[in-house]
C-alpha cells in the first residue's frame, strides 16, 4: 500500500488524513510557513482539529503556527510559547477580511461563537484577539476567552488561539 506524499514517517494514519482534509477546504488558507508546520506532522492534533472546525464554515486566513513565530520556547514573562511547540495559530483574516478592521464583523464574531459552543476539553485553552472582539463575545477567561490590556495590544490584528498544556486544557466551563 503506499503512503500518502505528504505522510511523515511515524505520523499517525489519522492524524495524516486530517491534515489533508484541512488542507484540501479550499477556503483554508495558510501561509507557506504555517503550510509547512502542517506538513510536518508536529502541529499538535487538537489544533489541526478546531481549524478544520473553523474552516467548515468560514475563510481562514492562517500567519503562523511555529515557523516565523518570533519566539522561543518561553515567553519573555517565561510563559511557555505554545506556538514553539506547535500547539498555537494566529488567524489573520476570516472569509477575506482582516481581523483588524474588522474585530466587530459578524463573521468574524462567529469565530468566538463557534470556539465557544466547543466542549471545555476541545476548546483553546488560550484565545485572545482584538478588545473589540472581545468585547462583542463577553465570554469569560474561564473558557479560554482572555482578554487583558496588554493581550489585546498585541492581538489588536489577529485572533491567538492555543493550547498551553502538553494534553488537556485548563479551561474550567
């Protein structure tokens, strides 16, 4: 039988099949760099799983996963850096139209709506975008949402959306 063009060796099946899915919806459009980190196989599987959900049903946009991230594997508050390990994404845009002009568009206020409808355990434990956003969604830090000066600014152009934990998250609702 032979294996995929894009299948890693040791990649799991699934995990393979998923990728080309995701790669596959034409209105999935990530950057040569975050296309590169998805066909690397180490995007964490959780990830790969809420973009294909947010991909069913609007344009992404996708800057960055690792590759090109700034960072290394601590923040300089010595937070963990999810996106070195492959476990976040910044959206730069949704059905065409960037999230910094658009933090109050319907479309991409439905992006909060669809993570939140999520379960707790499938759910980002890390989502921070614009405070206009934010503020259409008024859902709580305890889900994921958070929203502070300093995260705002620097997501005031693009939606973060990460896991911090190796497995699971730390989301309590």
């Amino acid at each position: 039988m032979m294996e995929s063009k894009n299948r890693k060796a040791g990649q799991p099946l699934a995990l393979n099949r998923h990728i080309e899915q995701l790669l596959a919806i034409p209105i999935f459009k990530p950057s040569h760099q975050a296309r590169a980190d998805l066909e690397s196989g180490h995007t964490d599987t959780r990830l790969i799983s809420v973009l294909l959900t947010l991909a069913s049903a609007h344009g992404l946009e996708v800057s960055t996963i690792k590759t090109g991230h700034p960072l290394g594997p601590k923040t300089p508050g010595g937070f963990v850096n999810s996106h070195y390990y492959y476990r976040a994404v910044d959206i730069i845009a949704i059905d065409g139209k960037a999230i910094a002009d658009h933090e109050t568009d319907p479309s991409v206020v439905d992006i909060g709506h669809i993570l939140r409808r999520l379960s707790p355990q499938d759910r980002p434990d890390h989502i921070f975008g614009p405070e206009a956003w934010h503020g259409a969604l008024g859902y709580p830090p305890t889900a994921g949402f958070r929203s502070d000066p300093f995260h705002n600014q620097i997501h005031a152009d693009h939606l973060h959306l990460s896991f911090e934990l190796e497995a699971g998250t730390d989301n309590q609702e």
